[in-house]
C-alpha cells in the first residue's frame, strides 16, 4: 500500500469508525430505554401495589410495555447521547495537545535535546535521522521509567507527534534493535495510525462513561436511608438501574475495546514491513521482538492508564491473562517470523552491556561508511564537502515515489546530512534560546545593508539571551551550507514546540518583524515562515473534501511562482508550466504578479484540503515544473518539500544520480 492509499485509508477507516460509534450508540440507547422502563414499572408498581403482587406485576410485559412512550425514548437518547459525545469531547480535550498529552499520562518525561545520558543520546540521535531520513518534523522523545521493552508513536497529526520510550527500550536494545523500533514508529506517523488511534481514545471513554455513571449511582446508595416503609422500592430500583447502566456501559467497552484490538492487529504488521523497508534490516526490529519475548518484563507497562492506550505500543503493554480477543498487537513468534523467517524459535538473545556500543554511529572507515558519498549542492554550484552532488529531475520523482516508504538510501543521507552540519549549530538547535537565534539567523539577508537594518529592528524586540547567542552563532551561520539549511529547521523544532504560548507568540512576532524589515517577502523567507507555522501552530481539523478541479486556480498560482523560481527567462517559466500541465486534468496560463507571498499563503491553505488521492497529481506536476531546466535549484527543492509538509506528505530528503 502506497503513502497516498494508505493516508485515503486511514481516513476512510475514520468514517468507519463514526458509523461503528452511531451503531453502538443506537443499541446503547434501545438498551438503556429498555432499563429505565422497567425501572419505572417497578416505580409505578410500587405506589400502586401491595408488596405482596408487586413481583407478578413487574413481571408483566404488558405493564413494562406501557411504560415506554416517545417522550422516554426521546428523553434517553438525549442523554445518552449527550454523555458519549460530551465524554468523547472532554477526552479529545484532554488529548488536545497530540503526543505530549498520552506521554504526560503514561508518566513519561521528555528528553533534553543536550541530554549527558549515553542511553538518552542514543535514541534522540536515532530519533532525529529517522526524521530527516522519512521527511518528517523530529518529534519530542520522552523516557518512561519503565523495565518492560516498549515504546509508542502518539499525535494528532506528524507536527505534534512524539515518541515515547521505556528505559528498558533505550538500556537493552542495541542501536540497530532501536532503529527497528523507531522505524515501526515512525511507519505509525507516516500512514495516518495516530490519528485514528487517539480517536479511538475518545469515543471508548465516551461509552465507558455509561459504565461509570451506572457505578455512582451504585456508590451514590451508601449515602441514601433505606427506610420509607414497605411499598417505598426506589432503592431497590435505583440499585438495579445503576447495576443495568454499569452492564450496559461495560458492554459496550467490551465490544468497542474488540473493534479497537481488530484495528490495531493489522497496523501492527504494516509497522514492521515498514520498519524493515526503511532500514533494510530484518534483524534488527526482529530482534527487537526476540528481547520482548525473553525480556522478564516483557513489554508490560506498570501506568495506572496503561490500557487505556494499549492500541499504541510497539508489542503488547498490559497482561491478558486468558482473554486473548482483547489483544491489541498480533502474537509476538507471529511478529518475528514474519521479518525473520529463518528464526529458530527460541527466545534467546545477547544482551548488551550499558557501555556496549558508543551513543553515534559506528566510525568505519570513511571510503566504506554508508551516506559520507551522498549529498547535494550549494546555490552557485560550487561542491562543499560530503554533500557535493547535483540533484535532477529524477531526483523529485524519487522523492515522490518514497513518500512514506523511505529506505536505506534516505537513512544513509540523512545521517550524512547530519554529520555534515557544525557541531556547534547541531548542538545549539537542541537548546531553547539558541533554537530562535538560529531561525533568525536563517532570515538575515546577505545585503549588508538590509542585514543590519534587520539586526537594529532585532535587538529592539528580541531578548537580550537569544540576541546574544544570535551574534555568537552568526560566523557559523554565514558560512552554513544552503542545502542545511531545512535539516537545521527540523533539528530545532523540538526546542521550539517546547516554547510556552508567551514565548511562541514573541518568537513568531520577531520572525515576522524580520521578514518584513525590507518591505518584501523573498521566496525563502515565506518557505521558512510556512514550514515554523505549519509545526508550530494548531492546524484547523477541516476534512480533506477537495478535488483537483476545486483548486485549479490555487495549483496554477503555486506552480508559477515553482517556475519562476527555477528559471530566469519568460520562455522557460512557459515552458516549465507546460510541463507541468501534462500531469494536470486542466489547462495552465500566464499569470500575475508571483511575488505576492500573501496571496500564496491563502492558496496554500486551500490545498490543504486535498483528498489524498488528489495529491499525487499536483507532487508530480510540481516535480515536472522543477526538473524542466534539467537540474533542481535549492529554493525550487525547499519549496517543493515544504509544500509536500503542508499538504501531509511527507517527504524525504531528495536524493542525488549518484546514490
């Protein structure tokens, strides 16, 4: 299943699930009618009755049959209704921060980005070239302090997601086992699982609350005097219609906790073909698998709200005991037979000591090193260093094509990438205040002039920290690669999410205040403000409803201003758009003014509301208009891939002819 069909997927899945619920929510109200009914007829037989022929009455299906009108109906599908959705939106409330909400719960803490701890730098490292090498934004990683060997991808949408991880992960897992339990991560970012999992989160709390009302009303008893004399039977009614709601709301998790597990199964073998796909490497999420099993843990979480979100674990994290329906992740020899079919059966793994391997990547010779051949070019051509190659037409399609299905290639660029940036930056992206001086330092133009224009409008707003460690990184940053410049972005965004709303909101004024410091918007200067916005900022939730032929005016002003960046010469811009059309239902012609950043900041958030299947079309279109002058610019490569972040695509590094 391709990226584009299995985002269609999760998205249909989704619709699904809306029809499962108003299926469980319709039976839930038949039932729940039925339970109050009788619990008026008993009510009503109370008052009317001796207690003596109060038994025979009751069970009079023409007396219970009477107690039912439209108004009761009416009156309980009200208030069932308005519990499940009322404790689905509270617990989507309470999820409302994606990732960092399920961590916080699971008694996870976040990892310092300049953490000491060789085990915590170790996975942030795998962490953040499995980001690079898939095109998505490096999410948070929190620890939990847990023995068991699991881990967890949780998010609203890639911008918001985080990895969670157990210390008993990140202690015996080897740096290849980690790369396979990242990799099966990251596939759950990649296809859209997230998302569905975290609402599947909200609608079981909503019908578990049917549950949970039914045991206060129980609990409400102890406080309730049962005197009242013989034909007084309203406690006995309460106790029963509170015992009904308990079995009714149970029930109902039962069969929805059913659904959640039959879901869950079949994402998790997907995971692991992924994970074997991106790091071309069996052994290593097959051995992952091989240490739960002979783990004495296992892959068990001790937090009080473990089950609650059991469908997000890399192996299975609560005990079963007998009932085996309730599985959220297929049978573990199952799992490791599928990547590893020469495995003998037998849990029987090294386990490494804590100094075993060192915190990066093995220092082989450089000739022999995967990645150190790859890389890309510098805006006047000139080669600089390990990222010294020209990037073709061929370069896009294959970037298309790897959308959620990078491999080795892209691993081993995205590793190169890393080693290629200064340390001093690499380490100055992971810490808060050196984060926004860099993105500012991203944003200063080379016209000195302008420079310091933009520098004296800076130091007015900025905080005196950040200006100063600004001044400091400015050598480094002159002489940055351009073609570091996106991987530097997404190195720093995790010191960026973790901004309070004060400190976002100044940070995105100072930004603002940059680009606008000459009276105009450079192409960079609005990809660089889209890419922080998009990661930054809480994306509205509107469905994906578009067609291409609902946005051909949007597509005819994105690729003009995609071809005037890559050509010089009115001919080529014509030529280029023709190219491009051959990938489109519909004409293209000549248009205005592609300078104007504020009107492709509306187009854009139109076409983000592409259907998934749509969004192939336009990627290929945009790769046509960038590889028509036979070589792919470095603006014409960072708008192309911010744009596929922004229509949830995305996409990996674009690789060179050489790799």
């Amino acid at each position: 299943m391709d990226f584009f069909t299995a985002q269609d997927h999760a998205r249909r899945k989704t619709g699904h699930l809306v029809v499962l619920l108003i299926l469980a929510v319709v039976a839930l109200i038949a039932v729940t009618t039925l339970a109050v009914a009788i619990a008026l007829h008993f009510m009503n037989g109370g008052q009317s009755a001796s207690h003596s022929n109060l038994s025979s009455q009751a069970l009079s299906s023409q007396g219970m049959l009477s107690s039912l009108s439209i108004e009761l109906v009416a009156g309980v599908a009200i208030a069932v209704l308005a519990v499940v959705v009322l404790g689905g939106l509270f617990k989507q409330r309470q999820l409302g921060r994606g990732g960092r909400a399920v961590a916080e719960a699971l008694g996870g803490r976040e990892i310092n980005m300049n953490t000491r701890d060789a085990d915590e730098r170790r996975i942030l490292n795998v962490v953040e070239e499995m980001a690079i090498a898939s095109g998505t934004p490096v999410p948070s990683v929190y620890v939990m302090e847990e023995e068991g060997i699991n881990a967890f991808a949780a998010g609203h949408q890639p911008s918001d997601a985080v990895i969670g991880i157990t210390r008993g992960t990140i202690r015996n897992l080897t740096r290849e086992e980690l790369q396979g339990v990242v990799a099966h991560e990251f596939s759950h970012i990649l296809h859209g699982d997230m998302r569905l999992n975290i609402r599947l989160v909200s609608v079981l709390h909503g019908i578990l609350l049917i549950g949970m009302l039914g045991g206060m009303l129980l609990r409400s008893m102890r406080f309730r005097r049962m005197g009242g004399g013989k034909r007084d039977n309203s406690a006995v009614v309460i106790l029963g219609l509170g015992a009904a709601l308990m079995l009714i709301g149970y029930a109902g998790t039962f069969f929805g906790n059913l659904i959640k597990s039959a879901v869950s199964r079949q994402r998790e073998y997907l995971a692991d073909a992924s994970a074997v796909q991106f790091t071309r490497n069996p052994q290593g999420i097959g051995n992952a698998l091989v240490k739960v099993g002979a783990h004495s843990q296992g892959s068990y979480l001790q937090a009080s709200q473990a089950a609650e979100f059991s469908h997000l674990y890399f192996s299975q994290g609560v005990r079963l005991g007998l009932n085996q329906m309730m599985a959220t992740h297929p049978p573990i020899k199952d799992r490791i037979q599928r990547v590893m079919p020469d495995w003998d059966g037998r849990f029987e793994p090294s386990w490494p000591s804590p100094q075993a391997e060192d915190e990066t990547p093995d220092s082989t010779d450089e000739k022999t090193r995967p990645g150190l051949g790859l890389g890309l070019g510098s805006e006047s051509g000139v080669k600089t260093g390990v990222l010294a190659a020209v990037l073709t037409g061929a370069s896009a399609r294959t970037a298309i094509t790897s959308i959620g299905q990078p491999d080795q290639r892209h691993l081993a660029q995205a590793r190169a990438t890393l080693e290629a940036l200064p340390e001093r930056l690499r380490t100055a992206a992971h810490e808060p205040y050196a984060a926004r001086a860099l993105m500012y330092g991203l944003l200063l133009s080379e016209d000195q002039a302008v420079r310091e224009h933009q520098l004296e409008a800076l130091q007015q707003i900025a905080l005196p920290d950040v200006y100063r460690e600004l001044t400091q990184l400015a050598p480094d940053m002159v002489k940055l690669d351009i073609q570091l410049r996106l991987p530097l972005v997404e190195l720093a965004l995790p010191a960026l999410k973790s901004l309070s709303v004060e400190q976002a909101q100044h940070f995105r004024l100072c930004v603002e205040r940059l680009i606008s410091a000459d009276g105009q918007v450079s192409l960079f200067e609005w990809t660089l403000h889209q890419l922080l916005l998009n990661n930054l900022t809480e994306q509205d939730s509107r469905s994906s409803h578009l067609k291409l032929s609902d946005v051909q005016h949007e597509c005819q002003a994105l690729l003009a201003v995609l071809a005037a960046a890559g050509q010089d010469d009115a001919d080529e811009i014509t030529a280029a758009l023709k190219s491009a059309e051959s990938e489109l239902p519909f004409a293209l012609h000549e248009t205005g003014d592609v300078g104007d950043m504020q009107a492709l900041s509306l187009v854009v958030e139109r076409l983000r509301r592409l259907q998934p299947l749509h969004k192939p079309a336009l990627l290929q279109a945009m790769a046509r208009c960038i590889e028509h002058s036979g070589h792919i610019r470095p603006a014409e490569a960072e708008l192309f891939r911010v744009m596929a972040d922004i229509l949830d695509c995305p996409m990996p590094p674009l690789l060179s002819d050489e790799t």
